[in-house]
C-alpha cells in the first residue's frame, strides 16, 4: 500500500491551557515505520473561551505541533479585548494546521500542545474536546516503486 492511515482521532482530551502561554501537551501519539515515508499530518483544535477579559491586554490562542520533539507548526488566534468596543469575547474557536514532513524508518512521536496566554486562570482557556470539527491525524506515503 502506499498510502496508510496511521491515525486518526476526533476527540482530545481537554486541557487547562490559560495563563503565562507555556504549552501543555493535549495529545502525543507515537507512530512506527517500517521504512522512510513522508507523513501528513493535519489537526483541528477547538479553544473554549469560558469567561470573557475585559483587562485591555491582547489574548494569545496558540496550538503547537511537535513531531520527535521539535515545533513545526503553531497556530494561532489573537485578539484585544476592550469592553468600550465589545471585543471581550467568549465561545468556541479552533486552531487548524497542516504539516509533511519526511520521516525514516522507526519510531517517532507526533504531538499538538495547547498555549493561551494572558489569561487569568488557566481554566479560562480550555484546548481540545470532543466538539464538532475536531481531529487529529496523520497518513504515511511509501514509495514502493
């Protein structure tokens, strides 16, 4: 086969990701081999905004996408938030991304991380779910000519 499917998730488990912006794993899968291939990997994360800011400082909704550890991808929403302008926003948002990369033979971790920075709480700013639209997967391609 040439093209097979080496993961593919539709829930993540939900993360506290609020606070001072470091990046909390939300889903690492590790993935094997058996010869070098180049992997697609694409993700959608939805961002819960629970309680809306009203401090005037710009919001940060960051999504990371490690492959062995490295950071390839980061996606992001930003905004300011005012009440004077209603930009002081809640709801459901969502961090998309796509990356290929080639990968020899072996074991390899793929992971995404969640970041919002500036908030106050980190229960503020929850990453990952169950909700509609999310997924987390990837897809080998071998060369068998």
């Amino acid at each position: 086969q040439q093209m097979v499917q080496l993961f593919s998730l539709t829930t993540l488990p939900s993360v506290n990701a609020g606070g001072s912006g470091t990046p909390i794993s939300i889903s690492n899968q590790s993935i094997t081999l058996p010869k070098p291939a180049f992997v697609m990997i694409s993700y959608s994360v939805p961002i819960t905004l629970s309680v809306a800011a009203s401090d005037g400082r710009m919001k940060l909704l960051r999504t990371h996408l490690n492959i062995n550890g490295t950071n390839v991808v980061r996606s992001s929403n930003a905004y300011t938030n005012s009440t004077s302008t209603g930009t002081n926003l809640t709801g459901i948002f969502y961090n998309t991304g796509s990356y290929i990369t080639l990968l020899g033979a072996g074991t390899h971790s793929i992971e995404v991380l969640g970041t919002c920075f500036d908030f106050a709480a980190a229960s503020n700013c929850v990453q990952g779910g169950s909700l509609a639209g999310t997924s987390f997967q990837a897809h080998a391609m071998y060369n068998d000519f």
